[in-house]
C-alpha cells in the first residue's frame, strides 16, 4: 500500500479507469457475440453490425482500444460477414 499522497489518489483514479475500461470492454465483446451468433443461425445482421461498430469506435475514442486494433477488428467482423454469405450463397 503506498504512503505517499499523490500515489493514494492514483490508484484510486486508476481502479476506476479500470473499472470502466472492463465495462466497455465487456459490452463490446457482447455485440460483436450476438453479430456472429445471428450470422450462424442465418439472421440479419445488418442493426446488430452497426452497432458493433459503433461501439468499437467509442472504445477506440475513449482510449480503451488502440484505433489500428478498433479498425482492424471491424474489418475482420465484416470480412467474416460477407465469407459467410458468401458461402451459404454457394452451398446452395
């Protein structure tokens, strides 16, 4: 435990940066779960893509990801999206 002041309030501050970042982060890995859930099952994805990718750019824009991480996870969720499509369109 630190004695110092100034360092008392810093883990303080930083818990709750913590705190809100795993909120964030939580809730972000949840919406991208449900796009490629609907996209199993054969459901459109088109509202639920949206908002994933909004809240990977607010993650990005509070700081929580990196954007080259935020941008690339985007790309990967839409990329697998349309190799899906693409694939089911084929199969039959």
């Amino acid at each position: 435990m630190a004695n110092i002041k100034s360092q008392k309030k810093r883990n303080r501050q930083n818990e709750k940066r913590r705190m809100r970042n795993k909120s964030i982060k939580s809730d972000l890995k949840t919406s991208i779960r449900r796009v490629e859930r609907a996209a199993e099952v054969g459901e459109p994805t088109d509202e639920l893509l949206k908002t994933a990718q909004k809240k990977i750019d607010t993650a990005a824009a509070k700081g929580v990801l990196h954007p080259n991480a935020a941008a690339r996870q985007k790309s990967r969720l839409a990329s697998g999206l349309s190799r899906r499509a693409t694939s089911s369109v084929r199969s039959q």
